[in-house]
C-alpha cells in the first residue's frame, strides 16, 4: 500500500503524450523519438562545415525540442544531449577526436533572461557528459536580438542573423587549444552555423564542425558511411 502510494508522487507525466511515467518522457515516446533518428550519422556535405545531426525535425522530435523551449523542460535538453554523445562517439570523427571544446549557439541576453536557460547550453551539458568534452558555453556572445527565424527564407535568415554574434574577450584562451565543436537544437539553412563559425574563425580560432539535435532541410545530405 505504502510502496503503491510512494510510486504515485514519484510519477510524473510525461510531456508529449500525459501519461504516466517514472522517467523524463515516457518509454512510449522515447521510441517515437528515436523513430526519427537517422540511420547512419549523416554529414550535410553542400557547406563548409561538417554538420552532424541526430535526427530528422518532424514528429515527436520536433515536439520534444519545442518542449524544451516553450514548455521550460531544460532536462529534456540534457537528454537529447545525451542521445546526441552517445551517437557522436560511434562516428569515426567521435572515436577519433579526443580533445574538443564545444561551444553551444547563445541566445540574446534578452530571450535568455525571458527563457531562464539556453537550450543549446543544455544539449551541451548532456553532450559533453558521455563524451567527456570540454564545454564552453561563454565563448561566443549574440549581440544582435534577432527576428524569430520562423517563417523566413534562406536569404532573409542570412541578412537577420548577420555580425549576430562575436567572441567573449574574457572567455579563457584555453580553449584555441584544442578545436571547437559549434552545438545548436535545430539546422536549417546553416546561416546561424555560418555567422557564429565566422565569429570565432576571424579570431583564429579552429571550428571542426557543428553538431544538432535535428536537421530541418534535407538536401544534399549524404549518409557518413558513403563518404568514408
Ligand atoms: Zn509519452
């Protein structure tokens, strides 16, 4: 009786569906999820960064990432997050790079303060638990409070986010030591991917790719194993 009680209090809903579940989301949705996990680690071969994606932006992936925003769960972040390490350490890139940093995309001190938390920070965290990577989340700086990106063509997101970002002065030197790995929630035209790149190469610093939770556009993406 006791046990049947303690197990009502530690239940939760789960965010995506409401029911019940002891875990973050419930095992139901976490197949759901994982349902739009791409197959092979894909690389997006049109630009100059490699861009590694967990997963395809639809579905029930789509719906945990707007709930992490929208719906203030920055746990379900780390857990993406998680997902995302544990898919990187099985790329060749993954088993073969020992020494990262990786730097999230920031938001606005505006949104931020009006989110309570930057999801990409928290993609971050979970990221850099199981691969064990340096997380630097001050390194670059938005400076620009831009449009939501919703909405807008490619052309129109490049001249929104442009000279959005620069690099924090402050943050410790340490990290051009080793290359810098760029973490956002979702790519879409890879124009926020460019400009926070650029930031950081105009100060000499290395970037080596980028890494997201889900991938919006789907054009000219080739499956890793095809390219290796
Ligand atoms: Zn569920």
């Amino acid at each position: 009786m006791l046990r049947s009680l303690l197990s009502l209090f530690v239940q939760s809903l789960c965010p995506l569906c409401q029911r019940q579940t002891q875990e973050l989301i419930c095992t139901y949705c976490q197949q759901k999820i994982r349902g739009h996990h791409l197959s092979a680690w894909e690389i997006e071969t049109s630009r100059d960064l490699p861009i590694f994606a967990w997963g395809k932006y639809e579905g029930h992936l789509k719906r945990a990432i707007a709930q992490i925003k929208y719906e203030n769960k920055p746990e379900l972040g780390i857990l993406l997050g998680e997902w995302l390490g544990q898919s990187w350490l099985n790329t060749p890139q993954g088993k073969k790079i020992r020494r990262l940093t990786v730097v999230p995309i920031p938001l606005h001190q505006h949104k931020l303060k009006l989110r309570g938390f930057n999801q990409s920070t928290k993609i971050a965290r979970g990221f850099c638990q199981v691969t064990g990577y340096t997380l630097n989340p001050h390194a670059l700086i938005r400076v620009r409070n831009t449009e939501a990106m919703f909405g807008l063509n490619s052309q129109q997101r490049q001249e929104n986010i442009h000279n959005a970002f620069r690099i924090n002065k402050n943050f410790n030197s340490t990290v051009a030591r080793s290359p810098i790995l760029l973490l956002d929630d979702i790519y879409t035209t890879g124009s926020t991917i460019k400009e926070a790149c650029q930031a950081l190469t105009q100060n000499s610093l290395k970037v080596c790719g980028a890494a997201v939770i889900a991938i919006a556009s789907f054009t000219n993406i080739h499956k890793e194993n095809q390219k290796y």
